[in-house]
C-alpha cells in the first residue's frame, strides 16, 4: 500500500484547507444572526395576555404588545422575535390596512 504525503505534493493544499476551516468557524456566528418574524394576523386578548392569530392559522402569544392594546380585534402587522414555538418578543405592530 502506497502512502501519500499530500503536504509535500501539495504544500498549498494544506494552507487551503487550515483556511477553509477558519473560514467554516467564522461563518457560523453569521448563521446565528437572529431575524426577526414580521407576519400578519389578528390582535387578541385574554386572560394571560396578547395573541395573534396569523393568517397561516398558527396562534402566537405575544410579549411587549401592551402598548398595542387599541389594535385587539383588528388586522395587523407585527415584527416581532421568536423566542419559542409560539411565543413572540414584540418589535412593533400596526394597522393591516
């Protein structure tokens, strides 16, 4: 079985890869970017708080949307971050319309 020393073939081969890897570990932090959601939908409440009802169907309870609260009942727009499988951290929200 013969043996091949890459680095001594192809001693830019080695470089290359040492890059490429650097390269991989800094491109992780950007895929960590966190975008916000901006959906559609309309504003409930209840007894624990704010939801939206997003045109999908999905339903997602809302933090932060007291400040929104003359907007229950009508067709909005929201940004807001996703913080779990149906929970929202509000950004802003308005008027669909």
């Amino acid at each position: 079985m013969i043996r091949h020393d890459y680095e001594s073939l192809f001693p830019a081969l080695s470089s290359i890869v040492r890059k490429g890897a650097l390269l991989l570990q800094q491109d992780r932090s950007v895929t960590m970017t966190v975008v916000p959601l901006r959906l559609r939908g309309v504003l409930h409440t209840n007894e624990r708080g704010f939801l939206l009802e997003a045109e999908d169907g999905h339903v997602w309870r809302i933090e932060g949307a007291e400040a929104y609260a003359a907007l229950v009942d009508q067709a909005v727009i929201v940004e807001a971050y996703k913080r779990g499988v149906n929970l929202l951290e509000l950004l802003w929200a308005g008027p669909a319309n």
